[in-house]
C-alpha cells in the first residue's frame, strides 16, 4: 500500500510540473496548446538518451532547453495565428513527435522503447530507499519550479503576460512588444514540460510511445480547469484533485462486480468527465481562482501621507 501511495504521489508531482507549464501558457497569456504531450515526450526522450552518458542532471538541463528550444521554435511560426489555428498547429506538432518517437527506431528504439534510465542520486537511494529519495527530489522539484513561476507570476512579466490575454490589442497599444512576450511564455512553458518528462522518465527507468498519448494533454488542461486557470496554487490543488479522482476510481471494481474491466474504464472516464462538467457548472472559476488585482494594489500605499 505504501508503495501505491508513493507511486501516486509521483504522479501528482508530474502532473503539477505539467499543469504548471500549461497554466503558464493558456491561464495566464492565453495561448492554446494543445500538443502539451509532445514536449513532455520531447524532454522525456532527451534524458533517456543522454543520462546515461552524460548524468542524471546534465540531461535533465537538457531535456529541458530542449523543449524550451522547440516551443521557441513553434511559437515563432505560428504564435501569430488566431487562438483556434494555434491550437490545430499544437495538435499537430504533438502527433509529429509521436510518429517521430514511434517510426524513427534508430533514435528512439521505436515501440521497444527505453529501458535502464539511470535514476537521480541512485547510490544514495541505495542507502537510504530508492523511493524515500526520489519522492523527495520530486517534491522538491516541483517547489523550486512552483516559487519560480509563482515569482514570475507577480513580476512584470507576469501582469504584462495576464494583459495580454485579457486584450492584446490594448497592451500593444501601450507599447509592450505582445508577438515577443508571447513567444518567451511559450518557451519557458516548454522547458517545464521538459523537466516533467524528465521526472517521468526518471521514475520509470523505461520510456516508450505508447505512454506519451493525448490523454496527458487533457489530463493537464483538466487540472488547469478544476483549479482554476491562472492560478498556480490552484493548479496544485487540481492536479492533486484530478489525481485523487484518477485513481481513486479504480477501486470501484471492488464495488460494481457486474460489468467487466472494459466497461469499468468507460465508467471511470465517464465519471471523471461528469465531475469536471459539474465543476464547471457549479464554480466555473475553479477551486482555488486566481486572484483579481485592481489598479490600486499597484500603486504606493497612501498610509502616512500628510
């Protein structure tokens, strides 16, 4: 049991890491993407190839410029485009990588895969227990990158990035460079999404195609929902959430005994979707929604004055 809660807890730190690059991204400059699994496979690849011949924290780095590189890349061809064509672009930037992953075995070993990936601080895992420390490194992984973006969140950048995706046209009127703004959000989400198949990659020592489907694209965008979009804290409130929900519905096999394991899948994503749907309906700004700022938070406060 306790080795299932450990296995979950992973999985919630990479669903945060993901979640919290889309947040970046959709919730806070509005922009679609819909090829979030692509990135994460880009940077999930990247450290399979390399952590064994260069360490574990040398391809972590660049399994995340990596991405940070191709989502600088994709941005600058397409950003410019309305919100629908940047998402059908998205799409099809995560189904290339697929196809790429999938066919292209000399690279990637194809639908074999990638098996003995060398874990973070292994020989202290050793010592200590391999899932004590590697929870930990999770842990304290998605801290750093959750305080980075929550920093960036409240800087400039970040009210410029929350301008935009309320009116672009009106902050451009003001004289912010939007096409250049956009594209270095677009970035930084990508590297997040990078680490975070870094950290699967990590976890489960053997990658291959078949992990890395549009499921996980709609698993962030459904935690991003539930916590509510442009909230960081109310991403890790969601994707622990939508976790819970995830797993917590495989043990309705211990309850309904008169429909086989296929039906019970279309049950569990039944269910799952009927919540996000009541969530929506009943507190469409999320469980924890980003907070609203008027003009006079930013401005020196009047206290003392004469």
């Amino acid at each position: 049991m306790i080795a299932y809660l450990v296995t979950i807890a992973i999985l919630v730190c990479v669903a945060a890491l993901v979640g919290l690059a889309l947040n970046l991204q959709w919730g806070q400059a509005g922009l679609v993407n819909f090829g979030v699994v692509g990135f994460v496979a880009i940077g999930a690849y990247a450290t399979a190839l390399l952590a064994p011949q260069i360490g574990w924290l040398p391809a972590m780095l660049v399994a995340g410029a990596a991405s940070a590189i191709l989502s600088a890349g994709l941005a600058l061809l397409s950003i410019r485009l309305e919100e629908n064509y940047l998402a059908i672009v998205t799409i099809g930037f995560g189904e290339v990588v697929r196809l790429v992953i999938l066919n292209e075995g000399w690279l990637t070993n194809g639908a074999l895969g990638i098996p003995d990936i060398p874990r973070p601080f292994a020989a202290l895992g050793r010592t200590i227990g391999g899932d004590t420390v590697f929870i930990v490194f999770a842990l304290a992984l998605v801290a750093i990158v959750f305080v980075l973006l929550e920093a960036m969140a409240r800087s400039p950048f970040g009210r410029v990035l929350r301008a935009i995706r309320d009116d672009a046209t009106v902050t451009a009127a003001l004289g912010k460079n939007v096409f250049a703004l956009r594209v270095r959000a677009f970035a930084v989400g990508g590297a997040v999404m990078g680490i975070a198949g870094a950290l699967h990659a990590f976890y489960l020592t053997y990658i291959d195609p078949s992990q890395f489907t549009p499921i996980v694209t709609a698993y962030a965008f459904m935690a991003v929902i539930a916590g509510g979009r442009g909230s960081n804290v109310g991403l890790l409130i969601g994707a622990c959430s939508i976790m819970a929900l995830l797993e917590g519905t495989r043990f309705l096999k211990d309850f309904v005994t008169v429909i086989d394991g296929v039906q019970l899948s279309a049950l569990r994503l039944g269910l799952i979707g009927a919540g996000i749907v009541a969530l929506l309906i009943l507190r469409p700004q999320g469980l924890a929604p980003e907070p609203k700022r008027r003009a006079a938070d930013l401005l020196p406060s009047e206290k003392g004055s004469v």
